[in-house]
C-alpha cells in the first residue's frame, strides 16, 4: 500500500512536470509564429543587411500591433551572414531546421542567396529577397521570391537613359566579380552596345582597394561615361580615383550605389552619379511617410532603398501568412504567387509566374552631396 502510493505520487509528479513543460513548449508554438532574415550584419557591406534587418523590423512591430496572424505574435530571428555565401548557406540550415521559422527574408547580396535559396526551396520554405537582383534568383526554385528589379532591367533602362536623356555616346564598364557584377555588367554592355558604345571592360574583386591601373586603360579609350557595376564601397573610391587621375565622365551605377556610405567615402568625387534605385525617402506619399517616420523613431536615422525594400518583402509575406493562418509550406507559396499590386512604399508590387517582381525603376542623383531623384 505505501509503494503504491509512493509510486502514484512519483507518477504524478512526473506526468504533472511532462505536461507543465508540454503546456510551455506548446504555448510557444502555437501562439508565436517564427520568420527569418539573413544577411550582413557585419563585414564590408554590412549597412546593407542592417537596413534589411531593420526594415523587417519595422514591418513585424507594425504587423503585431495590428493583432498579428488571428492573434499570434510573429517572431523575428536574424542571422549575420557577413556577406559570406557558406555563411548564408548556414544560417538558412540554422533558421529551419533549429528555429522552424516558416519563412525567410533574404538573403541580401546575390551570392548569398544562391547559396541559401536552394536550401530553403528544398525544405519547403518560402524565402523572399528584397535585394538580390542577379540573374536567375526566381528560377533557383518555386518557393524562391524577390520584390526588387533584376539587373537586367535596371541596367538596360539606365543605358537607355543615359543615351537617350543624358546624350552620352561611348560607355566604360568595371565591374565586380561576383554574381551582382556580372550580370550587370552583362546586361548594361548588350544594351550599350545596340545604342551606343562600349570602349573598354575591366573588372576588380570586393575588398579591392588600388584601381589605377584599370582607371589607366579605360582612360586610354576616351570613355564619356562609367558604368560601375558593384558596391558603394569600391565604387567610392573608384571615383576618387578617376577624379585623381583625371579621368572626367559621368559615374553611372546600380542600386548598389544606394547608401549614405557612398556620399560619406566618395565625397565630391560622386558629385553627379546617377544611378538606379528601388525607393526615394522624400517619396511624399503617406504611406512612405509613415515609413519614414516610423524607421527614423525607432533607428534615429533616414531609411534606404534596401531597409524600404525589405519593408516591402515583408508585408507582402506577413500578408500571405495571413491568408495562411500562419502556415507556411505549399499554402504559402501559392499565396504569394497571388500577389498583384501589392501597395508598398517602393511601388505596386507583382510576381511572375517564378517569382520575379514586375515594378518601375527609380533614377536618382547625388545632387549637392545628397540623393535627388530625376525619374
């Protein structure tokens, strides 16, 4: 008899613990749904994952305040890439196979996202990226999405500006080798070619800081123009050498060329660049406004095309969860190929039938050390 009741009060304590910890583990579960980020948080091109992590932000905080998904809270987790296509490969794995988030925004760069995409895509897992615009991103996979330009259409609508508006005739390249880069450079020649000129290719590696001997041989072709397919960082102080060596053209770039960084690191030498871009912070809409305002509140600090972009990309996946009920998978990825017109603050958004956006190209300037847009 007091065996018995020594083991029903052991019993009991066990099952009364299991379910204490069932009631934990499923109150998480069932009142919070998990997404992602992925991108450089730190590294050289960290200012991009940053703006694309606090853009997510702002998106979830105002996503939750609006009651959420029936209720439930969405959960943002974040991983630090550095820019590093393993690394982003890594934390993909991270974020589904540890965290179980439904769905992921990024990665940021183009390489990170080839890397990760295929890993998403063959776990079922939604990612959209707000900023990859290589060639072939939507076509990695079904459950792959992007809401910003490909290269190829802002670079072809560039040349054709830059020809057609700017009356330039005989165009430069130098591009990064990487996937950004290339397709950049791959779609601004094809069409310069057809309308005008190419005069000279050179290409560099991110981190590379020494260009004169690239600047040198373009000189030498007598270029009136410099289209720098990369990153602000290096494009900065491309200028600034081609000002020093005197090398006199119009900078013409990508929206790789969208930070206050390249002001900052560029000084006069960016004076006049003109570039391609996804978002103007004086767009006087209300809801870029607001945008504005509520990034600026919490960050202390004007959103970029990267941070407005990510906004973007996730409101139309918080608005798919939705639809879902939170849930992720084969329901979400058809609810995002649904999207049509999605009002967001870089422009109505749609998908193609694999995922790509179809949305205007925005053209802006550096006019008095500031971004002006002319289109």
């Amino acid at each position: 008899m007091f065996r018995l009741s020594k083991f029903l009060t052991v019993f009991c304590v066990v099952v009364l613990t299991l379910a204490l910890l069932a009631g934990c583990g499923g109150k998480s579960d069932t009142n919070e749904i998990k997404i992602g980020t992925i991108g450089p948080l730190t590294g050289d091109v960290a200012t991009y994952g940053i703006s694309t992590k606090n853009g997510v932000e702002i998106a979830v905080d105002q996503f939750n305040e609006n009651g959420g998904i029936d209720g439930k809270k969405v959960v943002l987790i974040s991983e630090d890439t550095r820019g590093d296509q393993t690394e982003a490969a890594n934390a993909a794995s991270k974020l589904i196979e540890r965290d179980k988030v439904v769905a992921i925004v990024g990665g940021v760069i183009s390489a990170e996202t080839m890397t990760a995409g295929p890993i998403a895509n063959d776990a079922g897992v939604v990612m959209i990226s707000s900023s990859s615009t290589a060639a072939g991103i939507p076509e990695i996979g079904d459950y792959i999405f992007r809401n910003c330009l490909s290269d190829e259409v802002q670079a072809v609508q560039l040349a054709e500006y830059a020809a057609s508006e700017l009356g330039l005739k005989r165009f430069a390249i130098m591009f990064t080798n990487n996937d950004y880069g290339l397709s950049l450079r791959n779609a601004f020649e094809a069409k310069a070619k057809e309308i005008a000129e190419v005069v000279g290719v050179e290409t560099y590696n991110d981190g590379e800081k020494d260009f004169r001997a690239q600047l040198t041989k373009l000189k030498g072709a007598n270029p009136d123009a410099l289209y720098i397919a990369g990153y602000y960082t290096e494009a900065a102080k491309i200028a600034q050498q081609a000002k020093e060596q005197g090398l006199d053209v119009q900078l013409l770039g990508a929206d790789g060329f969208f930070s206050p960084t390249l002001i900052e690191l560029g000084e006069d030498a960016v004076e006049d660049a003109v570039f391609t871009a996804g978002f103007f912070p004086d767009d006087p809409s209300e809801n870029a406004q607001n945008f504005v305002k509520a990034y600026m509140e919490k960050f202390n600090e004007e959103p970029d095309m990267f941070a407005a972009q990510a906004y973007d990309a996730a409101m139309i996946l918080l608005n798919a969860l939705k639809n879902t009920g939170g849930q992720g998978g084969e329901a979400l990825q058809q609810e995002m190929i649904k999207t049509k017109d999605f009002p967001g603050i870089t422009g109505a958004t749609s998908f193609t039938e694999v995922g790509d956006a179809i949305k205007d190209v925005i053209i802006l300037k550096v006019e008095n050390g500031k971004f002006a847009k002319i289109r």
